[in-house]
C-alpha cells in the first residue's frame, strides 16, 4: 500500500493572531485564528489557564493587543500568583491597562428530580453557551452567574440569572430580533438563535429582572412525559 503525503497546508489562507509561544506559532503556521474563538479542552491541571494566559500576555506586550482574562475557577490574584512562575508580572499589565481580569463565579443550584426532556444536547448547549457568554459580557467587573432549574406543571425551567445591569424593559422584547445588539462588536445573532432553538424543542424562551438586579433568562421546555402524553 502506498501511503500519500498530506496536500502541504498553505500559510495565509486563514488570518492568524501570533500567540509568541515558541513553537505554537510554527505547528499552527502563524498562530490562533484571528477574530475567532478557539476552544481550548483538556482535563484538570493540564495548562489551559496557563496557555490562555501567556497567549493573552504575549499578545499584550509583544504584539500590542490588550486582553480580557475572565476566569470561572481562579481569583484575579491566584492568576497573577500562578502566572509570576512563568515570569510575567500580571498586576502590572492589569495596572497598564494592557489586561483586564474578571473573576466570574458560577452558582447552580443541584436538583436530582427533574423530568427528563427529548432535546438536542448539542443545541441546547450551544444556547446555554451563548447566555453565559452574554451574562459574562454583561458583567464588565465581574460578578456571579446563577443557574438554576426547576420543573413543573409538564415543563422544565432553567434560568440564568447574572448581577449585571439587567437588560432595560424597554428593550427587553427587541434582543431577540436578529442583527439587534448593543455591543459595539456584537452580531446580535446570539439570542435569536436562542429563541429559534427553543422553539423547535417546542419551548419558548423569556427575559426578565433577577433579584440581584441583572438580567434572568428562563428557557422553558416540555417535559418529555407531557409531549408523549399529547
Ligand atoms: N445578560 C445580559 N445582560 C444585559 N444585556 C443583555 C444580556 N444578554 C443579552 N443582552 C442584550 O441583548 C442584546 C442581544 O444579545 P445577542 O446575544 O443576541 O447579541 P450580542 O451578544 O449583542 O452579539 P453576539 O451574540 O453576536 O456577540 C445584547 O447586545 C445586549 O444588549
Ligand atoms: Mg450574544
């Protein structure tokens, strides 16, 4: 058997953001994709904070590119602490402006007798993604994101509650029309998305004020009993 080499792939097809990380940028040919996310996965203690990091660092003082840091698990000062082994001074890019670091924390309440719901898991992923993509945009000083579900009455809720600055009522119906948006360097795609996933689970999806203040989303799905049951 004749076994081919792979087509060379070509530098420049993609833009890339150097990373300054000695051969990352030469097996990536240039870098991270530029203006797109890339997901960073591995199991606990294998360097993702550490890789995000320096990427973030190296960008900031090597390549002029300031960086926002939000972390889900590590205070602002265990980065900085974790980060002055590698030699960088993280307090003082953060004193530069040159990073910005926000500490985000993640409460959820553990309820074991929900119904369980027909759903495409990587759907709803995605749309759970986008809410807590929202809620930590929102959250320009960092905050706390509360998820919560509850089931009743032949229907599944979740809620996403943040201590941001909630969304005015004025426009609480409109950030679900696509292309609405209030962030200089959103699509204002996210939401109606959101709202079209839901619907085709045959559920709906609202806004509203949590009690902190911030913004509460609330995804209500049928329970699967109720729809077998229709
Ligand atoms: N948690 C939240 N707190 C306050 N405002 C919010 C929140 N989530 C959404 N919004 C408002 O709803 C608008 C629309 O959100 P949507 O996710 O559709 O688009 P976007 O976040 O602006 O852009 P993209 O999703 O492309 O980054 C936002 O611009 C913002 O004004
Ligand atoms: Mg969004």
């Amino acid at each position: 058997m004749k076994l081919e080499r792979p087509p060379r792939r070509e530098a420049g097809t993609l833009p890339k953001a150097p990373t300054g990380i000695e051969g990352l940028d030469q097996i990536t040919l240039g870098g991270l994709p530029r203006g797109r996310p890339t997901l960073v996965c591995g199991g606990a203690g294998c360097g993702k904070t550490l890789l995000a990091m320096e990427f973030l660092i190296r960008g900031a003082t090597q390549y002029g590119e300031p960086g926002a840091f939000i972390a889900f698990e590590e205070t602002g000062e265990e980065l900085a602490q974790n980060v002055r082994s590698l030699g960088f001074d993280l307090d003082k890019l953060v004193a530069d402006n040159k990073i910005s670091v926000d500490h985000i924390h993640v409460e959820r309440n553990e309820t074991s007798a929900l119904p369980p719901v027909h759903a495409d898991p990587d759907l709803i992923s995605q749309l759970l993604l986008g809410l807590l993509g929202n809620a930590a945009e929102a959250m320009v000083a960092g905050g706390t994101i509360r998820l919560h579900a509850s089931a009743a009455n032949g229907v599944v809720q979740l809620h996403v509650s943040d201590s941001g600055p909630g969304v005015p009522a004025e426009i609480r119906e409109r950030i679900f029309e696509p292309f609405f948006t209030t962030r200089s360097r959103g699509t204002g795609l996210g939401l109606a998305v959101a709202r079209q996933i839901v619907e085709a689970h045959g559920g709906r999806i609202a806004v509203g004020a949590a009690d902190s203040g911030g913004a509460r989303f609330t995804l209500t799905l049928p329970a699967a009993a109720s729809v077998l049951a229709a």
